[in-house]
C-alpha cells in the first residue's frame, strides 16, 4: 500500500509515521512491531536503522532467508493486522 507525502508515492506505513507521529528523519526506516508490512495503525510503527529492523527480524525468527529455512506459509494478501 502507497500514499503521497509532499507530492511523492511512499509506503503507506511511512507516510502514516509522519501523518500520526511526526517525520521520518532520513537514513531511518518505519517497522512494525507487528510484523505486518501493510499495517499503518501508529502504535505498531517505530523508527529504526535497517540495522534495528535486521536484529528484529532476527529475533522474531523471520530471518529464514539467510540460513536457509523453509518458512511457514503464510496467507499475505487481505490479511489483517491481528494485534
């Protein structure tokens, strides 16, 4: 999902961070701490180095790519943010 902010087509995650929160300063990332790419709901969003966002990913187990893992299928379009 997508939004303008300041006449330019951004993640919607992103652009809600700036709407609800305030602005995104550069070099930083919006990441969810439900782990749901397309939810923009504020309290799910926190700013973070893509550094941050890897030991996150890493620490929830969604680091599956980089060992070699089989992830668990996961239904990803329509879904919901469930937190």
């Amino acid at each position: 999902m997508y939004g303008l902010r300041d006449g330019r087509v951004v993640p919607a995650s992103r652009a809600a961070y700036a709407l609800r929160v305030g602005p995104v300063p550069e070099g930083m990332l919006v990441c969810h701490t439900c782990d749901n790419g397309a939810c923009v709901r504020p309290d799910h969003l926190f700013l973070g180095t893509n550094a941050d966002n890897m030991r996150d990913a890493s620490a929830k187990g969604r680091m599956y790519r980089q060992w070699g893992w089989t992830p668990t299928p996961r239904r990803r379009s329509g879904r919901r943010c469930g937190t």
